[in-house]
C-alpha cells in the first residue's frame, strides 16, 4: 500500500476506503512482512488510519474490512512496539466481545448485543498476532480486563450462535498470554479459577461429540465403540484447552504435596483426560496431536491421579483393553502414542522432543500404580519365545525400546532404561534376561547394581515372571551379554600348534596394552559399591577378579 493509498483511507469515502482495503488484503494474504511501510512513517499512517475507521460508529460497515486488514499487519514484528497503545488495545478487545461478559454473574449483566462474527474474529486473531509477536502488548493486554473477559466467556458459549468461530481463537489467545505472561497465568489460575472452568468446557465438548455420535448413529450412520468421536473443530478447541491447561500446570512441581484446592481439580482433570485419550478423530494426526498435548499436560499431574486413568469397570460397562478389573483404553492409548513417536523418530535430533514427555509419563504410571506396570510389562516385555535374535533387533515394542539403550542422547537412553527397570521390578537379573547385559550395562553401572545387589524394593514378592517352554529350553545356550542365543562357533585355535597359539595371544596382549597407553580404553573392575572403579594396571583385575551379576 503505497503514501497515496494510505491517505485516501481518511477521506471519508467508504466505496474507494473499501476498493483499496480489498486490493490489498488480495495482494497480501500470504504475506508476513511489510518492509515498504518503513519508509516516510507509512507503517504508523496506516495503523492509525486503520484504527480511526474503526472507532467510528458510522463506518462500521467497514470495520471487519479494516480489521482484516489489520490482522494481515500485524504479522510483521517490525516497529509493533512501538506502534501499539492501550487504547487500540482496548478497541480490538471490544470489537472481540470480550467485554460482554464481564458482569455475567450478576443480573445488571451488560445487555450489549453479540458481536458480528466476521468482527469478533478478525480482532481475535489481530490480538493473538499482537500477543504472540510484542512484549508491549502483552503487558498492555495484562492491564487491561482481557483475563476476565476470556474466563467470563468460557462459561457463556452457549448463548453464542458462533461458539465454534469464536471459542478457538479465545482460547489461542489464553493460550499465547498464559504462555508468556506470569501475571495473567497466576491470576486466571487463583484468582479466576480458570482450570475449573476449562475442564467444565472440555466436558461440554466431550458431551456434545457424544451426542452428536449418537445422533449420526440413530440416522443410519456408522456406529462405533463408546468412545466420542471429535470433529475438527472439536479437536482444535480441544488442543488449544489442554496447551492452557499445561501453563497453568506447569509451575507445579508432582513430587509436591497439593492442596485440597488443587486437589479438588486434578480429581475433575482426571476423567475428563481418561474419556479423551480414548476419543477418535477424523484422522491419525489430529489423534496423534490430541493424544500429544494430553501427555504433556499429564507431566503435570502427581503421579498419585495417574490410577484415575484406570477407572474400575462396573456390572455392565464394557472396554476394548481390561486388566484386572480395570477399563485399560486410556493406558493403552499411550502406549499406542509411544509406539507411533518410536515410529516417526528416524533420527536423534527430535528423539528428545519426542520420546520424552511420553516416557516420562509412563515412567511415572508404572512406578505410581501396580495394575499400569503390570498392564505395561505384559505389553513391553511380554513372556520370551523366541530367542533367536538379540533384543534391540525387531520392530517390537520392547525390540525399538532397547535400541534406544545406546543411544547417544542420554536423557532418552536414561529414561528408557528406568521404564525398563521398573517393569521388571527393578531386578537386575530380569533385566538384564529382556535386554541383555550389554544394552543394560550403562544402567545398572549408574545405579551401582553391576554386582547383581538391589537396593531398596517397593514392589510385592509375588512372581509375574512365566517362563514360556520355548525360553526354558532355550535358556542354556542363551549368551547373557548379547541377550540371544549363538550358533555353535569354530574354535579359532583348532589346528594351531603351542607356538602360534602363544603368537596369537601376545599379539593381543600387545594391541591391548597400545590402546590402555594411548587412553583409547581403561580397564576397570566393579567395586563393593557396585560400580565400575579404574584400575592403575591390567594385573589388579587378576587380584580382585570382578562380581558378575547374580541371575
């Protein structure tokens, strides 16, 4: 938009203002830089012209064209912080509606009409670009009543006729201000009470998915399990919800003891998160992203909810996964998330990213909960027959899991490691029988149990382990190190006179010797603490020969 278009915006004209709105929302839609505005002040001309068209009552005909207009500007980080003031703040809120609500619990309520829906949401996305993209704005929006009016909104969508329009971007918008501004996250979660109204919101959507579920179900349409099936825009909300949720959250630590306030929530949070991880959507990456956000809002929560997940089946009830009593759906839906990120994870770039939240998690649930881990060890670490390969070798839950037992990125390496351990009941010898001793060696080295001992045990004595014909007949030939069986092999010194024996084994005692004095290795024996201690020379391993791990 050149100086000339700009000033023609003020003439009053509404038919040219509208001609020249409309050429430049078609050139730039896709754009998200602006860097011509920076000459002769044309970035603040066009603001103010823009924001004076919308604060008069007799152009409102052209205020969602200027509040497009607007959101297409507010893109570019360049000069916004200097652009921006409270008042055009304060204009977007109101265009928003968000000021509606404010007095909803009282009777004197605002009687101010529903915005237009074109407006409403133009000036949504305008203030989540402004609150994404300036430090300013955000701590002029944290003056304002924005928290209030978002929280107010949460409990009115009802009476929306738009909610779906409107409901992701307020909450795209929550999710913004929560992430970068402390202030609103501490007051929309103590003063405003908003997981409580959050989790009332999940429920509603949750509820209308049902019935509309069983609506399509009743026309003829395809019918399903019980499990809700959420629509795009359902799941959208549904996401941007939980990503709040996750903020508000986040300060609190799970090995902390929670109020009976917090409490009171996470008993609310838990079997709404229980019906969502078992919710299909239209397809596997809006599932995948559901079940994503749902983990990471898990890290949250004290491992003392996570039984919650489990919820008993009553006389009547039915489930696609039992144990014990228990509806598994929801457990199992992480550990169908585990599988797809072990899927897509080709590198170690995003193993991190990926494979973290959700081994944390189920880390947490089997330690936290008996019937997860033994729901869990039946589903990684199943009963052993074939034994004819080592265990990272497979696509197997536990083959890719113990391929990541060297990885390089040593959080993921550790977290494997514990999940593992802890669905054997941290017993070194079980370990060690499902992974081999060289995948688990790193482990056991760091928890000191390289010698076989074991430390303090919170698990009850009665055995899970159920060894399978095939393992049994298997097991003599087993080589622990490699965790598999090993064809017969050749001695290398059959044929061989004294003399080149002697020859060979003093070539290796020499290679062996080069690489301790050049640093390459350094040999080591297991000390009483159970971890490997260096030795000063080769012949301290003959004096104190080293413990093996006890089976």
């Amino acid at each position: 938009m050149n100086e000339e278009e700009i000033k023609h915006l003020t003439s009053g004209d509404k038919s040219e203002v509208s001609n020249i709105l409309g050429k430049f929302m078609k050139n730039n839609e896709n754009v998200f830089t602006f860097p011509d505005l920076s000459n002769n002040n044309d970035r603040v001309s066009l603001w103010a012209a823009l924001f004076q068209i919308i604060q008069e009552k007799s152009s409102d005909s052209l205020h969602s064209l200027c509040l497009s207009s607007l959101r297409i500007l507010s893109r570019d980080k360049v000069e916004v912080d200097t652009l921006i003031c409270e008042k055009w703040i304060t204009t977007l809120i109101e265009k928003a509606g968000l000021y509606n609500f404010l007095n909803i619990d009282n009777e004197a309520m605002l009687q101010e009409p529903v915005p237009k829906k074109e407006e409403a949401v133009e000036a949504l996305k305008c203030l989540c670009n402004l609150a994404l993209n300036s430090e300013v704005a955000r701590a002029l929006c944290a003056h304002t009543a924005i928290a209030q009016g978002l929280v107010a909104r949460l409990r009115s969508y009802k009476d929306i006729p738009y909610k779906d329009d409107i409901m992701l971007f307020d909450m795209k918008l929550l999710f913004i201000l929560t992430a970068l501004r402390q202030d609103i996250t501490t007051k929309i979660k103590t003063e405003l009470h908003g997981m409580d109204y959050l989790i009332s919101c999940l429920n509603e959507i949750v509820l209308e998915a049902s019935l509309e579920q069983d609506e399509a179900g009743a026309c003829g349409g395809v019918i399903g399990d019980n499990h809700c099936y959420l629509q795009d825009n359902q799941q959208a909300i549904v996401c941007e919800i939980l990503k709040i949720q996750f903020n508000l959250t986040l300060q609190s630590s799970s090995d902390e003891q929670v109020d009976e306030e917090e409490e009171a929530v996470y008993l609310k949070l838990m079997p709404t998160l229980t019906t969502l991880l078992s919710a299909h959507t239209t397809s596997e990456q809006k599932l995948m992203e559901l079940r994503s956000n749902i983990t990471n809002l898990l890290l949250s929560v004290p491992s003392k909810f996570y039984p919650y997940l489990t919820p008993d089946l009553n006389e009547g009830e039915k489930s696609l996964y039992i144990y014990d009593g228990k509806n598994m759906d929801a457990l199992q839906s992480l550990v169908q998330f585990l599988l797809h990120r072990l899927t897509v994870t080709t590198s170690t770039k995003n193993q991190y990213e990926n494979l973290s939240p959700i081994l944390t998690v189920l880390n947490k649930s089997a330690r936290g909960c008996r019937a997860h881990r033994k729901y869990l060890r039946q589903e990684v670490l199943p009963p052993l027959r074939d034994v004819s390969r080592p265990p990272e070798k497979g696509s197997t839950l536990r083959n890719q899991l113990c391929r990541l037992l060297t990885t390089p990125v040593t959080s993921i390496r550790d977290l494997v490691a514990e999940f593992l351990f802890i669905l054997c009941k941290e017993k070194v010898g079980r370990m060690v029988k499902y992974t081999g001793f060289g995948n688990a060696a790193g482990h056991l080295a760091q928890k000191g149990l390289l010698a076989g001992s074991r430390g303090h045990v919170a698990y009850s004595s009665s055995s899970e382990d159920s060894d399978t014909e095939e393992y049994l007949e298997a097991q003599p030939h087993i080589d622990p190190v490699v965790g598999c069986t090993r064809p017969p092999r050749i001695n290398p010194f059959e044929g061989m006179t004294e003399e080149q024996k002697e020859f060979e084994a003093m070539k290796l005692v020499n290679l062996f010797d080069k690489m301790v004095s050049k640093g390459v290795v350094k040999p080591a024996r297991v000390g009483p603490d159970g971890r490997p201690q260096p030795v000063e020379h080769v012949l301290e391993m003959r004096e104190h020969p080293p413990n093996r791990p006890q089976s």
